[in-house]
C-alpha cells in the first residue's frame, strides 16, 4: 500500500513538474516589450482573462472615415497575449474607408459578415492585388504590407480581422507623412509632393512644422 502510495506520488509531482507554462495572460499593469506583456500570475487568472463580448456591438461610426475598429488585442483580451492571434470587429458606414496602412507585427485575414468591401493591398514590388469582397469572402493581407478596405455596398458592412499577432500595430501611411512635426521642407523633398500640396494636408491632418 505504502509502495503504491508512493508511486502514485512520484507520478504526481512528474506531472506538475513536466507541465508546460499553458499560457501567459497578460499583466496590463506592467509594460509591454517586443515580446509582449509580462505573465500575470497563474492564481490571478480567470475565465474573464480569455473573453470578450465586446465585438458583438457595432462601433461607431461617425467620424471622418466613416468607419470603426473594435480590437481584441493583448491590451483588451488579456489572454491571447503571448499566443501570436488576435481579433478586431470592422463597421464601415455607406461611404466608410480604411485609409491605407500597415500592421507591422503581423498579417491579417479577413473575413467579411455583412454587405460588401473592396480591398486590397500594395506588395513590396508595387503590384496591387485589389478585390470586391461580399458575405462569407476572405482576405489575407501579408504582414508589413500596405492594404486598404472601402465599403463598397452603399449600406453598412462589417467585417472580422484576426491576426497573426496578438498586437499588430497600426500605422496610418496619410498620418505618418502628414499628421507629423517634420518640417514641411522635409516632407516634401521625401515625398516629392509640392509645398502647397504638403501644407494643406498638414493642416487638415493635424502635421505641425
Ligand atoms: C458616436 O460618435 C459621435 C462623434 O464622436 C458622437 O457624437 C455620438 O454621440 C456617438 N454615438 C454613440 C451612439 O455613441
């Protein structure tokens, strides 16, 4: 009896032992580094850590681009820290655009649920892949890549991105070369955009300099 006790005892302190780290939910009280958040711990953890209702509602969706990103990032599901995915919800208004841009830390697949969107995206060697998705379509847009989405329904279409990332990043291309405090010298001899061109859209961006 002792002997088995034992056994059963040494098996179960090899199975503690042996077990891998499942997962590291995110510790939003600390930074966030390039590999992500750092582990809350384990008894700190619950089923809260894991879901989200909060891509069931629609975003809102007046503003200038007539369109609305809901993240479930690490920063918002704490859980997918750690695990290279993560999930937005996409509402695009009539007339809604998501203006050219990247995520550089990981690639997107799209899926679209409701009306009707064209996107595309932009390769490294300049050739344009660009297709009007409608309900149930799919779109992969390659990490680092610059890609677009326009409502093309003429009603309100939603969409579901996940990523290959559990925070891709965001990096608008019009907010990046205009929303900035470069001088408008600079911008313009890195863009080969006229000066007058330079100044309007730093006005209407919100550029300084
Ligand atoms: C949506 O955003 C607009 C502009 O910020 C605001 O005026 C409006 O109250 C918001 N609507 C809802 C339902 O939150």
């Amino acid at each position: 009896m002792i002997h088995i006790l034992l056994i059963l005892s040494s098996l179960f302190t090899f199975s503690t032992h042996a077990a891998v780290q499942d997962f590291c939910v995110a510790d939003l009280k600390g930074p966030e580094s390039p590999s992500g958040y750092s582990c809350k711990p384990v008894a700190m953890v619950t089923v809260a850590d894991f879901v989200s209702s909060g891509l069931a509602l629609a975003g809102n969706t007046s503003n200038i681009i007539k369109a609305a990103v809901t993240p479930a990032f690490a920063a918002q599901l704490p859980g997918v820290n750690g695990l290279g995915i993560s999930i937005a919800r996409l509402d695009l208004a009539a007339g809604g655009v998501v203006p050219m841009h990247t995520h550089p830390g990981g690639s997107e697949l799209l899926l679209v649920t409701q009306g009707s969107i064209t996107a595309g995206f932009i390769s490294s060697a300049n050739a344009v892949y660009v297709k009007t998705l409608k309900k149930g379509d799919i779109m992969v847009f390659p990490q680092g890549l610059l890609h677009f989405q326009v409502n093309a329904g003429g009603v309100t279409s939603v969409a579901f991105a996940s990523f290959s990332s559990a925070t891709p990043g965001l990096q608008i291309l019009d907010f990046a070369l205009f929303a900035n405090d470069l001088s408008s010298k600079l911008v313009e001899a890195t863009t080969f955009l006229d000066d007058a061109t330079v100044k309007k859209l730093k006005a209407v961006l919100g550029g300084t300099g």
